[in-house]
C-alpha cells in the first residue's frame, strides 16, 4: 500500500520543537528571578522601615527581630533557589 503523504524531514521538526521548549523554560527562569528579586527588595523595604519604627521606639525589640529573622529566612531562601542567581 502506498502512502500519498510526502516524506518531511524530522531533524528540522525536532529541532523546532527543541527550540520552542528552550525559550517557555528560559521565559520561565527569568519571570522566577524577577519574582525573586521583587521579593527581595519588598522584604529588604520592610525590614527598612522596622529598622526605623524600632529606632524611634514605635516597635519592640521582639517585633524587630522578627522582621530580621524574616527577611534573613526570605533571602536565603530565595538565593539558595536554582531560579534566582544573585548578581551582587
């Protein structure tokens, strides 16, 4: 039996398919490091502002090292990911 449909050339598929794949995950990995790294600086402005409420006694000293132990756990969480590589 013959088969009307023509020969295509799998490599040229296989390669399209390799290269589509490669940009979702790379789009991927880089919409993570900005997530990230918003993350980052939003928990690095909080701890800010703790740092100055404490300083003018509006915060206790309990408050404040919660704020800290925070953002320390956030940031070593975030830079110990494989989806974020800090530049700094």
């Amino acid at each position: 039996m013959d088969c009307p449909q023509p020969l295509v050339c799998a490599d040229d598929i296989e390669q399209q398919a390799v290269e589509h794949l490669r940009s979702i995950l790379t789009d991927d990995a880089v919409t993570q490091a900005i997530a990230a790294q918003t993350r980052l600086a939003q928990s690095e402005a909080r701890f800010k502002r703790a740092q100055e409420l404490y300083v003018l006694g509006e915060i206790s000293r309990e408050l404040y090292d919660a704020k800290k132990a925070r953002r320390e756990n956030l940031t070593a969480s975030l830079t110990t990911t494989k989806c974020y590589h800090s530049t700094t």
